[in-house]
C-alpha cells in the first residue's frame, strides 16, 4: 500500500512535469506523509523510485486498454474510450505521448531503463491505437464508419489527441457538461474523419 502511495506521487511529479531533480526521496516522503527512511525500505536511489513507479503505472495502463472494457455499440465505445484517454492524460499526460517523457526525464535515465521504459511507453500506445481500431471497426460494422484503414484510424487518433492536448490539465473535470459536449464533438470528428 505504501509502495504505490510512493508511485501515485512520484507520477503526479512526473506528470506535473517537476523538474527530474526536484525529485528526491526526501521530497516524496514528504508529500506522502512518511519518514524518507520508509521510502529506502522499497528503493535503493531516487532512479529506482523514478524507474519503478513508471514501469508500475504503464503495466496498470496497458492491462486497461487491453482489457479495460467491452466494446458495444459504436458511439457508446467511442465516448468511453475518449473519456479513458482523458483520464489517463490528466493522470499522465506522456502516456498518450511518449515524447514528452523521452524530452523531459529519459536523460536523466540509465540507457537501460530509458529503454525499456521507451519500449513499453510505445507499446501501451500499440494497445491504446489497438482498442480504438477494434471501436472503428464496431463502426464499420454497425454502418456507421465507411472508410476503415491504417492510415485514417491514425489520423482520427491524432485528432482525437490533438485537441484533448489543447484541453486537459491536471485539474480538467471529464464529468463537467462542458466535457460532455467536448467529448461528443470528438465523436462527431472521428465519425467525419472517417466517412
């Protein structure tokens, strides 16, 4: 239980974009509520932390997108899944975009856990673009989406990312009305990206 307090606040840190040195031990002890020798009872140096609490949350991320929810009808599928991925951008924005990890905090790295967390960062994304091909083709299915394909699904993706950039931060409400109506609009771009 201590242990994942620990990753919650070391990936609102990362997430908050804090400066990699201004995470220290001492640090995350402190916004957890715990002595800093607690924190040396799970991890060995701040890298580890850093590391662990990382590996931690894209194991969670994958194991949702893959198994997070059954895809039913179309547009219900649809607005789940935007409202999945706002979620996991406003818990952790770089999850959607990898780059911004690799830019602010895989330096800081050794070569090997920069890696391998770069590996798994680009596979949660193969399982996230994964789940939203299988809702478009639930679309093409119900006859709501005509003109399924790589290259189109991956465009009504970036869409869908690219304005959801442009509105969440850690304190954006995904169940405001405004959101709702945001997340019906995405909808209404991907069924026209893809018709």
């Amino acid at each position: 239980m201590k242990k994942e307090l620990i990753y919650e606040e070391v990936l609102g840190m990362l997430n908050d974009r804090v400066d990699y040195k201004s995470i220290t031990l001492s640090e995350v002890a402190k916004r957890c509520g715990m002595g800093k020798s607690t924190i040396y009872e799970y991890f060995s140096s701040k890298d580890e932390m850093v590391f662990n609490s990382i590996i931690f949350y894209l194991n969670r991320m994958i194991k949702f997108f893959a198994n997070g929810f059954k895809v039913t009808t179309f547009r219900a599928s649809l607005k789940t899944f935007i409202k999945a991925i706002i979620i996991t951008m406003k818990a952790n924005f770089w999850m959607v975009m990898p780059w911004t990890f690799l830019d602010n905090y895989a330096p800081f790295l050794t070569e090997e856990d920069a890696d391998t967390i770069t590996e798994m960062l680009y596979k949660s994304k193969e399982v996230i673009m994964a789940l939203f091909t299988h809702i478009c083709e639930k679309g093409e299915e119900e006859g709501t989406l005509f003109k399924i394909d790589d290259i189109s699904i991956g465009f009504a993706y970036n869409g869908v990312i690219g304005t959801l950039t442009e509105e969440v931060d850690g304190d954006y409400d995904y169940e405001s009305e405004d959101a709702k109506l945001l997340i019906d609009d995405l909808c209404a771009c991907v069924v026209k990206q893809l018709n």
